[in-house]
C-alpha cells in the first residue's frame, strides 16, 4: 500500500504542478486502450508487498482461471523470458516504461523470447501449479525493473503504468535485462512468496528457536530424498532457507574474530550457498565447442602483470571455442593504444577502468548499436567492475549495449597476497625482503599502486561494491576451487552469480582458468543465459572449506611476516 500511495502521490504532484507528462503517459491517457486483463477471473488472492527483496510477500495476484484459460499479454511488449523454472512454466513481457509483466504457472506456452506480442496475443494456457499456487488459478505480476508493485493498478482508473516509473519503488535506473536475469528474478520471487509458517513471520526473531527450525527442517527433507537435493529445500521451505543462510551470515560476521567460530559460520553459509544453487542449475553441461555462445562482440580485460603484444588476446581466452567472429574480438589496452607492458598494468586502477571506457566507446563508434560481452581475468574483473560501478551509464548513448559480463578468478573483494605483501611492507626488513624475492618470483612491485589498491583493507575495495550492479548487467564471476592467487572467497559480485570449476591437471587454478574445459562449459552457459552448471555435494564441500583455508593462510601469513619484520627492525641497530 505504501508504494501504491507513493506512485498516487507522484501522480497527483504532477497534475497540480501542471508539469507536462512523458510521452509514455500522455499515450496511456485511455486505460482500457492499453492494457487488458490476462484472464476474465476475478482476483482470488491479492498483491502483499514485501517488506524487503527478500522477505514474504505475494508478488503478483493470483486470477481465477480454470485449466485450459487462454492466457493473453496484458499489453504491447517484447517476450523477454519463456521457459521453466522450478518445474513451472512462466512468461515475462517486456513493455514501454521500463514495465514487465509476468504469466506464471503456465500449462503451455506459446511464445518465445524475442517475439513481439500486443495486447491481446495469447501467450499460452492456464493449468499449471506448483509452489502453494494451485491449477486453478493465472499468477499475474508486474514490475518496474527488479521491483514488483501491485499489477491490478494497470486497470484502475486513471491509468498508472506509464507514470509508475516516476517514483520506481527502491529508486535506481530501469533498462533492458536477460532472460537469464528474468529466470532469476522469477526464481526469487517463487522462492519468497511461499505461505510462512508460524515460526517464520516476519516480526520474529533470531533467538526464537525456529530459525534452528528451519534448517534442521531444511537438511532432514535433503536427507530424506538423496536423489534430488533441490527438491528437498523446496519441500523444507525456500523462504526458510534463505532466512538461514542470511542469519548464518551474519553469525559469521559477528563471530568473525572469535578463534574457530567466524570460520564455521561461513563454512555454513557457503554449504548453504551451494544449497541454493541446487534449485536451478544445469546438468551434462554442454563444452564450448564452437557452437552457440552469445552472437555479440567481445572485449577481452587481462590481469596485473599481464604483457600484451597486440596479437591475439591478451588472456589466451579460447575465443574461437565460444563462437566469436575474430573479427570482434578485442584485447583492452593498459596502455590505451594497441600493445602493452607489464608496468602499464601497475598503476592506478580506476585510469584503467577510464581506459576501458574510451577503448568501449571507440567499439560503438565504429559499429554502432552492436552487443558487446566483457570476459576478464584476475584484476581484469576489478577494472570492469571499477567501469560499472563508477562510470557506465546504460542510458549513455557513447557506450555499446552491454551483454554478458563474466570474470574469470578476478578480486572482486580484494586479494589476500595483496594484503599479506602490505602488511609485510610495514616493515624496513619486509619492504627489503619483498623488493628481493618480488622479481626473482615475477612479481608486481609491492609499491606499485594497483597492489596496494587489491588490498582488502583499502579505500577502493572498501568502497567497490557502495552501488548495485546496473539492472541491465547480467554478471557471471567463475573462480578456481584449488587457486591460490584469488582464492573463490573473493569472488562474490552482489547480484551477480558466483561459479566454482575445478580446472583438471594443475597445480594452481588461476592462469589455467582462462582455457580450462570446465571453466569455458561454465562461461558457454552465462553467455547463453542459461543456468550455470549443476556442483555435486562433494564439490560443494570443498568449496566451502578449501578456499576459506587457503585465504586465513595466507592472510596469516601477512600478520606473521610484519611481526617478524618489526621485530627483525627491533634488533637491528
């Protein structure tokens, strides 16, 4: 009600200020000429709004609608997602204003994505169900970007739809999204719109004992069904697994300096994590053989100490494999113009991420409007995301529609050698012992500024993630399980999605990522929108202890090095 007051409001200030409506509005004038009903049903069950993205809620309503309904779009739009998820059939519509409208609980579909509907066009038939939504009814929702509102206010007098976007609940820019960013959203919204137990609404508390509920509740329904994980943490109850993961989370953040107990609450939280990801993953997945891929261009960001000759791409990414012409595809440059050297990759992180925004705009200059995918290794990924977060704008017309963004064993929360080598530097006898081991090992220089920013601790990594990812940013970061460099407890984008491969053969994950088989399975999915591949229990295990182990080591490391170096410089005279 709060976010249907706040629209309401924006509507009323706009006609008694007398300010001229967008053109999207003053075409919407006539209600019934835009949009229709999906169904004649009435509704059975109404819109509650959550009170956070993932708390309970209903997100849609629910229309009466008997098996066999034709189910028509509402209004004019672009199909953007067609498909299962879950194990039930969903439709989103994409329409002017930054509106979607959703079709759920389908029992055929009959559009796919990219077709283009009117008002009117059947988009398939009533009869599914699934989820605490029975064969009975049309699950129609509607939002503004990433934001579900109320979707019967697309029939209510006056018409609201194309002046929602002047106060989009949770504010922020609305643009285009992948199908794959549609399933999840979809995902999401399933998973938190369950009917909540009594332990689980929301004024309780953590120290209510049902929370210890819901996931004793959550591994007994996994043990008894051995075969299919997934299904067993939707029989426990989705919303009953988030909660847990969320309030294992945060244990881990408040025990974090207890001896044992921060690492076993993430260890948790990461077996939870893995949980998860066994709801919508894909099986037998497909090698990057050539064939499908994404159909954009791409441009391709190294890492630190990088070297690039101007020939080829400086990764050795296996671009043929995954379908790109050679024709569009582009190395960036460290130094802006063609070749680079491995200093040009010591300075200043946020030069290089201005670097890739003019060596973009020269891409759109020369073929514009055509896609563009970013593929990124090691501090790669940080540049890209230094892009993201503090300079595109999808709105900007300089920039090429962006496609996939993936990163391969990039920092995204810092590198803990980083932090380990300017601990040691605190020291007379650290900056020594570094300044000599540093080249003969092939190091950066641990005075060179893009080190020091890789820090964990520093301004640019403490501040990297202030905003969220752009609506029309569908980000895939992929990590090594055995890599030293950047081990997978640093490769998180919040609102992005987080793969672990176990490259075969070697000893160090990190340079073997960007041509390992698994690793380009994993990549040949997110480019093609499609669920990342599925991570037995086994894997899943040792993705939530390995690199935890490998990080405290090396963060050890750090702390046991400065201490020897100040005390090394006690003694010396």
């Amino acid at each position: 009600m709060a976010r249907r007051f706040g629209v309401v409001t924006a509507l009323v200030a706009v006609l008694v200020v007398g300010a001229p409506l967008p053109v999207g509005a003053a075409r919407s004038r006539d209600a019934a000429a835009a949009w229709t009903r999906p169904v004649a049903g009435e509704v059975v069950r109404p819109f509650v709004a959550p009170p956070s993205r993932y708390g309970p809620g209903h997100r849609g309503v629910d229309l009466a609608a008997p098996p066999g309904t034709a189910v028509v779009a509402a209004g004019d739009g672009v199909v953007v997602f067609s498909g299962d998820v879950a194990g039930s059939l969903h439709v989103v519509v994409a329409h002017r204003d930054g509106l979607r409208t959703g079709y759920s609980f389908l029992s055929r579909i009959d559009v796919a994505v990219g077709e283009p509907v009117q008002r009117g066009t059947r988009v398939g038939t009533s009869g599914g169900a699934g989820d605490a939504h029975a064969a009975g009814v049309l699950h129609f929702s509607l939002r503004v970007g990433d934001n579900y509102v109320d979707p019967m206010v697309l029939f209510a007098p006056p018409d609201l739809a194309a002046i929602v976007h002047l106060a989009p609940p949770g504010g922020g820019e609305v643009g285009p999204v992948s199908a794959a960013r549609e399933e999840r959203i979809i995902a999401e919204g399933l998973f938190h719109s369950l009917t909540l137990p009594a332990w689980a609404k929301p004024d309780q508390t953590h120290d209510d004992g049902g929370l210890v509920g819901a996931v004793v509740d959550a591994f007994g329904a996994l043990g008894g069904n051995a075969v299919d994980f997934a299904r067993g943490f939707v029989d426990a109850g989705a919303t009953a697994l988030d909660k847990a993961t969320r309030f294992v989370t945060w244990a881990g953040q408040q025990a974090g300096k207890l001896p044992v107990v921060g690492e076993v609450s993430e260890v948790a939280a990461r077996l939870l994590q893995w949980a998860r990801s066994r709801l919508h993953c894909t099986d037998d997945a497909p090698d990057a053989d050539g064939t499908g891929g994404s159909g954009h261009a791409l441009m391709v960001v190294a890492g630190i100490n990088s070297a690039w000759d101007g020939q080829g791409n400086a990764v050795g990414l296996p671009t043929d494999s995954l379908h790109y012409d050679p024709s569009e595809v582009r190395s960036f440059s460290y130094d802006g113009s063609g070749a680079y050297r491995n200093p040009d990759t010591w300075n200043p992180l946020e030069a290089a991420a201005n670097q890739l925004a003019e060596q973009l705009r020269t891409m759109e200059r020369e073929h514009p409007g055509r896609e563009v995918d970013l593929i990124a290794h090691s501090q790669g990924g940080v540049v890209v995301d230094l892009f993201l977060q503090r300079i595109y704008q999808s709105s900007d017309p300089s920039f090429p529609p962006l496609g996939t963004v993936i990163s391969l064993s990039s920092p995204h929360r810092g590198a803990p050698l980083a932090t380990a080598a300017q601990r040691v530097a605190g020291s007379a006898s650290g900056r020594a012992l570094l300044d000599h081991v540093g080249p003969t090992a092939g190091l950066p220089p641990r005075d060179a500024m893009s080190v020091r920013q890789l820090d964990e601790r520093s301004p640019t990594m403490q501040s990297l993630w202030s905003k969220r990812l752009p609506y029309n940013v569908d980000y895939t970061s992929i990590g090594g399980l055995d890599d030293f460099v950047v081990p997978a407890t640093q490769i998180d984008v919040p609102g992005g999605q987080r793969v672990l491969v176990d490259p075969s053969g070697v000893a160090n994950d990190h340079t073997a990522i960007t041509q390992d088989r698994r690793a380009m399975r994993a990549v040949r999915l997110a480019l093609e929108g499609r669920p990342p591949p599925c991570v037995s229990l086994g894997e899943g295990l040792r993705g939530a202890v390995e690199p935890l182990l490998v990080t405290r080591l090396e963060q050890g490391v750090g702390r046991v090095g400065a201490g020897l170096g100040r005390g090394v410089d006690a003694l010396t005279p």
